[in-house]
C-alpha cells in the first residue's frame, strides 16, 4: 500500500505539473495573440498613412515642376513681351491690335 499512495501522489503532482504548464502556454498564447492582432491593426494604419504622404508627396512634386515652369516662363522674353502688350498695350511696329469694344 506505501508504493501505490507515493506512485498516486506523483501522479497527482504530475498531472498537477501538467495543467500549471498547459495553464501557463494557454496565457502565453493568449498575449501573443493579443498581441499579433494589435501589431496587425497598427501595421494596415501606418500603410494607410504611408500612402497618403506618398500621395502627398507626388502632388508636391508635380506642383514644384509647375512651378520650374513658371519661373522659366517668367524670366523668358515671351513672357516679357505678353506683359507689355497686355499691361500696356505696346506693340511691334509691324503688329495690329485688336480691341473689343465695350
């Protein structure tokens, strides 16, 4: 009878073992996966957010070349001689104006 109630006491302690490991690999599980849907959820708004500035960033892009455009235009004599004609109504000697009439 001494050696069944040690071998039903180890048993006890064994399976005593075995839920405080399992309990504890269930808990670890739980907070892993807790925490992968949290990185997850973190992950798609730092995307969502990548695009918008990179969106961003291709309008301000294009509004900088318009820009180079502008200045290019501005500092050539077409733009020069656009100005004087329609600030001040200059012309070529061998031009004619036309006016619209009010």
């Amino acid at each position: 009878m001494g050696y069944r109630k040690k071998t039903k006491r180890k048993d006890q302690k064994n399976r005593f073992g075995k839920i405080c490991v399992s309990f504890a690999v269930l808990v670890l599980v739980l907070v892993f996966s807790v925490q992968i849907v949290h990185l997850y959820h973190k992950n798609q708004t730092y995307k969502a957010r990548q695009e918008q500035l990179q969106a961003q960033l291709d309008e301000e892009k294009e509004r900088e070349e318009e820009l180079k455009q502008k200045e290019d235009y501005v500092g050539s004599k077409e733009y020069i001689e656009d100005e004087a004609k329609a600030k001040l109504g200059m012309a070529y000697d061998n031009e004619i104006i036309f006016k619209e009439k009010n």
